[in-house]
C-alpha cells in the first residue's frame, strides 16, 4: 500500500463520508504508536510533522526513517507537513520526499494568503505533492496548554474560500468554524452551517484543525459536511503525559524501554478512538 499523497486518501474519504485522521508525529514512539494502529484496523493515515516541532524533529535526520516506515506500512500513508509557515520549511519537507505540505498562511491578508499559497501549490504539484492551505485562522498553537476558544470573527468566509480555492488550486482547505488548537475552555460550538456552504461553494475536501476535545456528534456532523481530515495532537500527548503520571504507582519497576512501551500504548489507545470515530477504520480492507 505506502506512501501516498494526500490527495488520493481525503478525495476518497471525502466521497465516502469518512476523515482520515492526521496526527502529530515528535518522534519514534509517536510515528510506531500511529503506525501500529493504523495497520491494526486498516486505516489509512497521515503522519503529520509540525514545523512548530522541528526543534524536536530534526527533518533531514528523522525523514528518512518516516518514509521507510511509510513505504513499508500495509495502509496507505501519507507524509504531511503540517503548518508550514516558512518557504525553507516547505522547501525542506518537499526535498525530504513528504507527498503533502500544509501552507498556513491564515494570518495574512487575503491577497497575500492567495499569492503565497499559489507560488507553492505551483511547486509542490510539479513534483506531485499535495497542498493544503488554511483560509479564516484557528487559534491555539501546538502544545497549548491554555484553554482557548473559537473567534467567530477569524471564522472562514464561505465566498472567499470560492475565490481562495479557484485562485490557489489547493487540494485540501484548513477551514476555521469553532475548533481551537489545544485545549477548549467550555463546549465547542461548531458553524456546521457555514462547513457545508463552504463544501459547496469549493467542491474540495476539507480539514478540520483542533480535532482533541470535540464530540463524536461534532465529528460525525462535520464529517457529513464536507471534513475530509482531521487533525489531532492535544489527545495523544494528554495521553502520553496522563500515563507517565502513573508510573510510580506500579507494582513493578520499570527500565526505560520498557517505560517507553507504556507511553506508546497510551497514545495507540488515544489515535485507536479517533480513527474508530472518524470511520477510517476498515477503509482498506
Ligand atoms: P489538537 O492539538 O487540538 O488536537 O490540534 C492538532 C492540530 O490541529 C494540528 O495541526
């Protein structure tokens, strides 16, 4: 199966009525614990590097193990980075053989957004990578432990997501419409309106960004208007951080490895859930 680009697993997932789930690879555990499961329940999967994690993910260094690991693996998987902000970060996933790049440029002004993204989307095609880029701007970042809420005022704008999509030929667009990054203060309250006018306004599939916190009805009434992706990192590293807690209160006394292996299981357990919710599960049977 392996490696694929992003295109080919969120086109099919976007005309099936399922996301394929992308999550946050910072290192050897993370990319074994994501793997495991996906091959476990024949999920596709995106393994997704942030560049918000470069300075515990040495690309050139760790790149040629997620392709080996990519190519190898009995799903299809594609290798993502995700929140490019910079041309050198995009530069860099495209040399290292990444099949997608996420090209965020949410905070700039429309025009800019549209003309940075196309300069990429030009690039990043001619050697069959996919793109996608964010349009409205999710708050939060990576590793956020503030709680955060949505800024209705920083939401997608369906008509400019027509103009964004048409201008940029992206293949994947990052809408903003409730979700956060990180942790939600209070209950997420999803524009599931404004989701399926931009669906019909772009015909392309969509991402969803802040996928740790929202509900399964959130998922399933997204996924139904148009989410094709979902990005989740919060949840694994909640995961991961919830069952290290644990370990001196264990009968036996773990080594390292061994302590490590704990840790994988708890973010299997975490990406295992999501991929169930997100119906990628059975997908390549
Ligand atoms: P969470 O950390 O909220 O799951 O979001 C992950 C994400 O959107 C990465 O781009």
């Amino acid at each position: 199966m392996a490696l694929v680009n992003l295109k080919q697993l969120v086109s099919a997932a976007f005309h099936h009525g399922y996301a394929v789930g992308s999550f946050n690879v910072v290192n050897m555990e993370t990319l074994q614990a994501i793997l495991q499961v996906a091959e476990e329940h024949h999920s596709p999967v995106i393994l997704s590097v942030a560049e918000a994690h470069f300075p515990f993910v040495d690309l050139e260094e760790f790149s040629p193990i997620l392709l080996r690991a990519a190519r190898k693996a009995k799903v299809p998987v594609a290798l993502h980075l995700d929140h490019g902000q910079s041309l050198p970060a995009i530069v860099t996933a495209l040399r290292n053989g990444f099949t997608s790049v996420m090209f965020d440029g949410s905070t700039l002004p429309l025009e800019e957004n549209i003309a940075k993204t196309r300069e990429i989307t030009r690039m990043a095609h001619a050697v069959d990578v996919s793109v996608e880029a964010e349009l409205g701007h999710v708050t939060g970042g990576e590793d956020d432990t503030s709680p955060g809420v949505a800024d209705p005022s920083l939401f997608t704008d369906p008509q400019e997501a027509e103009l964004f999509v048409a201008e940029t030929e992206v293949d994947a667009l990052a809408v903003a419409v409730g979700s956060v990054h990180g942790i939600y203060q209070g209950t997420p309250e999803l524009d599931i309106e404004r989701l399926a006018a931009i669906r019909d306004l772009t015909g392309v599939p969509l991402v969803l960004h802040g996928g740790s916190g929202l509900s399964n009805d959130d998922f399933r009434q997204a996924i139904a208007a148009g989410i094709a992706k979902i990005n989740v990192y919060t949840d694994m590293s909640q995961a991961a951080m919830a069952r290290i807690r644990t370990v001196d209160t264990l009968p036996q006394r773990l080594g390292f490895p061994e302590f490590m292996l704990l840790v994988r299981e708890a973010i299997q357990e975490a990406v295992a859930e999501k991929m169930q919710i997100f119906g990628s599960v059975g997908q390549c049977n």
